[in-house]
C-alpha cells in the first residue's frame, strides 16, 4: 500500500427534526435508518464523543483523532497547529425545514459562558427555487428592538434574509446571527466546536415531541448587533474564505485534466461539490470527501478529472 495515498472516512449520519432524506437521494449515502430525517453528515470529526474512523488503505480503522495525536507531520504537515484535537469540523447539512436563528460565541465569550467559538462558512450545493439564509440584523433593528421582538414573537421579521442559489458561499464569523432556511444542501467548514445559542426556533417541537431549548441571554451575550445584512461572499480567484481557522478555495476541472493538490508537504480535505475525480488510486464522486495527506508525493496527490468537476479544497491558513 503506497504510503501518502488518499484517506477515507467514514461518515456520522445525524438526525435532525429539520433534516430529511436528501443525503440518500441526491449523493447514494445509505442512512442508518429508514423514513427519519438526517439533517447532518459529519464528514471529518475529531471529538470526545463523535470521531471519524478511515476506511480502506494503510490507516484503516484508525480515528481522525488517532492521525492527529499519532501522525500529525505525515498526514497533516509542518503547518499543523498545536492543540489536543484536530481543529476543523466538515459537514453536509440537508435543511427540508428552516433551522432555527441562532448564534455562536465569540472567542472572548465563549468561555465565560462555558462553551466553544465557531467561526464556519457554508457552500451552497444545491438550492431549491426561493430558498434563503437568514444572516444578520436588518437596516434599523437595534438591540433594544431585537430583545423586544423576542418577547413578542416577531424574531423573523427582524433578520436578514437573503436568497440563496447553487455556488453562492458565506461566511459565518462567530457572533453573527443566522439560520438556514429550507430547500438548501450546505457543505459546511468550520472550527471544531458544537457551541450553538438558539433565540428562534419557530414555534415547532423537537424529534421528542417537546419544544426546543432557547439560549436568548446567552444569545444576547454574543449577537453583533452592528453585523447588519452582510451580502453572500465574493470569491478573490479561486479563494472563497482565508480567515484564521482556515482557507478554503474552489477549484474548477475540465474532463481530462489533471493538477497537484497543492504542493508537497501540504494537506487537503478536499470535497466533490459536481463530477468525478480520482486521487491515486481512488475515484470519487459527488458529495465524497477525502484528505489529501502532507506525506503524499506529487503522483498521490494529482487530482485527476474523470468528467468536468468542482471541488472544494480546505487546508490551514
């Protein structure tokens, strides 16, 4: 088994009272159960209680956390951080219903209230006709109008909302206020946190039949209330996002061709948003993600287009 080659993981499939069958429909998946909805697939994951497990090659079986504590210069590079967990959180989410608003802590935040920050950005995959995000405060809506649109039930009315379509990005800094709206498949990346404030969750109940928890002081604590109706991302190239947690860019192939991902001693996750690639001896398809470890030399990290395809590449800043 050539050392270097692609690592594959294992997905975590995650029910949500928002989620449905998408996964299944659009990229093959097979869900673990029947008729219930998965709004989440855990792509790579390194936590106490959610770990991703590689699949096939020479670190079969092994955890994404085992890689990192393990063999962190051969599969993640020079550029790796410190720091007991690998950093990043990647994930398909699949809204059939509108997730509720809510909010990340900020770095200075975060701790005081006993929770992680989470800075993200999310790639728009596939977008039904009309559907939206819901990101930031509207022109005019001061603290003051939002605390008192909460008492009065009229939260949704305060948020921006923006309509969404397939190849559009944003970024979601810790602090803005936010909620996916339905009909939308995101590919997700973000810090490697599950800190989540809900202030609003329209009035609906949970997979158990009872109302969700709300976070509203702890929310209060962390919106930006000057993050007023920020517009969808504009790509610099092909960067998309270059912020201190990560850089992700998008990457466009023709049938037949062929580059380096990246240069060596450099990693990759790399995610197949259209079409088909192969990565030394792997072919990968929509909806596939993969790391490309900084030990591959220059043949085990060609990418190679099979048809015309998109790829999202996200490596350290």
């Amino acid at each position: 088994m050539a050392m270097g080659e692609a690592i594959k993981l294992v997905p975590l499939y995650m029910e949500r009272v928002w989620g449905g069958r998408n996964l299944e429909t659009e990229y093959g998946r097979r869900l673990p159960e029947a008729d219930r909805p998965y709004g989440e697939s855990w792509e790579v994951v390194d936590r106490e209680r959610e770990q991703s497990v590689v699949e096939g090659g020479e670190f079969d079986g092994r955890t994404l956390h085992e890689l990192w504590e393990g063999h962190r210069a051969e599969v993640f590079g020079a550029a790796a951080p410190g720091g007991d967990r690998f950093p990043l959180l990647v994930k398909i989410l699949d809204a059939r219903d509108d997730l509720s608003i809510q909010v990340h802590p900020p770095a200075g935040v975060a701790a005081e209230l006993g929770g992680e920050a989470k800075t993200e950005m999310w790639y728009i995959a596939s977008a039904e006709p009309g559907a939206a995000l819901y990101v930031g405060l509207k022109e005019g809506v001061t603290r003051e109008d939002f605390e008192r649109g909460i008492a009065e039930g009229a939260t949704e009315s305060q948020v921006h909302r923006i309509e969404a379509v397939a190849g559009e990005f944003i970024f979601i800094p810790s602090g803005r206020l936010h909620a996916i709206g339905a009909g939308l498949l995101i590919f997700e990346i973000q810090q490697n946190s599950d800190t989540t404030y809900r202030v609003f969750d329209w009035n609906r109940v949970g997979l158990d039949g009872k109302p969700r928890d709300l976070h509203v002081a702890e929310s209060l604590r962390c919106i930006d209330f000057d993050d007023v109706e920020p517009a969808m991302g504009t790509a610099d190239g092909k960067t998309l996002v270059d912020c201190p947690e990560f850089r992700v860019e998008r990457w466009e192939f023709e049938a037949g061709s062929s580059r380096p991902c990246g240069e060596e001693g450099s990693f990759s996750i790399i995610a197949v948003v259209e079409g088909e690639v192969s990565c030394g001896s792997y072919a990968f398809g929509k909806g596939d993600f993969f790391i490309v470890p900084a030990s591959a030399d220059l043949v085990e990290r060609s990418l190679s287009a099979i048809t015309r395809a998109t790829l999202l590449r996200t490596t350290f800043p």
